[in-house]
C-alpha cells in the first residue's frame, strides 16, 4: 500500500494519505517521504501510529539517526522526549524555547537535516506546531534585496534564542547557554543544488560588521517576512499524528501551553547532509 500527497498549501505542506502505523515501512514508502519532503518541506501523516520501534525503523529509511546526546530513551537512545514536565524530560527546562521561530541546531556546521515528531498525547490548549517555509520566503524578495543580502554572516548562539524566555538571566544562567557553542554563517544559504533560504530565528545573535541595532532590525524584518501567513502552516496535533519537516529550510514553533499538560511528543533527528555554504 504506497502514499498519496496533497497540497496544503501552493507554499507549504503536503498531507499524505494510506498506508499508517507499520505499513509505513513497506518498500517505496520511504522514497515517497523524501520526495515529498522536498517539494513541500513538510509532510503531515494524521494518526499514524508509529510505535517507538518502527519510528525509529523509518527515521533510518530516511537517513542517518541521531543519537539524542541527552535525554535519549534507554530501549531506543535515537528517540526524545518532549514534554514541559521535567520527570518526563532532562531538558524540558529549556523547551520553552521551542516558543519562538528557531531551526535546530543553526549554530552548527552542519544543521540537522530533518526531524520526524509523533504525538502521543497532546494539550488541551496551546501545543500545535508552526512551521514557515524560508525557501519560498527568499524567492520572494524583491531581487534588489537578494542582491544586499548576499555576502552577509550571522552569528548564531543557544544564548539569543534563550534570552528571549529569560531576559534578565543570571550569571550562571548566561554561562551554562555560552558553554554551547555558536556559529556564524550565511544569512543566505546556497545549496549545492543552487536552491536558496533564509537562515534566521531565536538564535540569531547579530550581523557580523554591522552596528547592532541595525543589524537586529535586520533579523527582525526578515524573520517577520519569513512568517508572515502565505509562507506558514499550522499543524493541530490529534495522538498518533506523524510530522517530518526539513530542518534546514522550516522554521518551526511550538505555541505555548502550560507546563502542566499533558503533551508529549517522540522525536527522532536524521544527520544533516550538507554544511551551510
């Protein structure tokens, strides 16, 4: 039983329909999840049910798994726990900056390539999933506007994106986020295949060279363009849904919820491909 996808929008997503749970794993599913997932960057499979053991089966299908450096399940150390609920979770003092536009890992080298999330329980209020195509956002610039980007690197950091939850942190707080290290690349990503994205978020520190207010208005107005509602899609989470995104071009956001909830998620990461250039 093979996949079928629809549009969810002319700019991003795609819904698949079949073949859940187990059936997922069946020959060519796997090839029509990658192709999927480069024509609309992020694919929605509604009540998948995917068992911790076959989500990691699948991650594999799609390429190299993570290995989650902490926090990692004991019976599958590929999978993480989301949850606000510290019992649950190692890092869920830090999830709440989940809340703002970010790609994982931007302050690496090599940023993960794309990351599967299934639902097992969900919130009662808050919890859905945004996601902003930055693809489709740079092409739609004014070509002036490409012209003055390219050329300019920005320094990302864990410290930007968590200043935006805790403002006025402490000392110890600013030296556990600066033991993380940064990163400064391209505010343009080019890939090999000459396709073209914003890399921008919470962990955009600055321009490099360019005074800092400026520079922050800078990031600002690119992240507000890369958002604004024709370039994003909201996924309301039901248990057993099945997301993947590509990392490298989706922005996501969780919107906030309580600590409280009930939400818990299972995450896997496939290995980026491909150094920002």
């Amino acid at each position: 039983m093979s996949i079928a996808f629809t549009p969810v929008s002319p700019e991003i997503g795609g819904e698949a329909t079949g073949p859940t749970g187990r059936l997922l794993l069946e020959p060519g599913n796997a090839e029509r999840l990658r192709a999927a997932l480069d024509a609309h960057g992020v694919v929605i499979c509604r009540e998948a049910h995917l068992e911790d053991g076959d989500l990691v089966a699948l991650s594999r299908l799609l390429g190299e798994v993570v290995v989650a450096p902490m926090g990692g399940d004991t019976d599958h150390p590929e999978i993480s726990t989301i949850s606000l609920d510290p019992a649950k979770s190692e890092l869920a003092a830090y999830r709440a900056g989940t809340f703002y536009w970010h790609i994982d890992g931007a302050n690496d080298e090599i940023p993960q390539k794309a990351t599967l999330l299934v639902a097992r329980q969900v919130s009662d209020e808050g919890g859905d999933t945004e996601f902003a195509n930055t693809y489709a956002a740079y092409e739609a610039l004014p070509e002036r506007e490409k012209e003055e980007l390219e050329g300019l690197r920005v320094v990302h950091s864990f410290a930007a994106a968590q200043t935006l939850v805790h403002p006025t942190p402490s000392e110890k707080q600013l030296a556990a986020w600066r033991r993380v290290p940064s990163g400064e690349h391209p505010l343009v990503w080019t890939r090999r295949n000459g396709r073209k994205s914003l890399l921008v978020g919470a962990t955009t520190d600055h321009v490099v060279g360019m005074p800092q207010a400026e520079s922050r208005a800078l990031l600002d107005r690119l992240l507000e363009w890369s958002t604004q509602p024709r370039f994003t899609l909201r996924h309301h989470w039901t248990p057993g849904d099945l997301v993947i995104w590509d990392n490298t071009g989706m922005l996501h956001r969780a919107l906030p919820y309580q600590p409280t909830s009930p939400r818990l998620m299972r995450r896997t990461t496939l290995v980026g491909e491909e150094a920002v250039a």
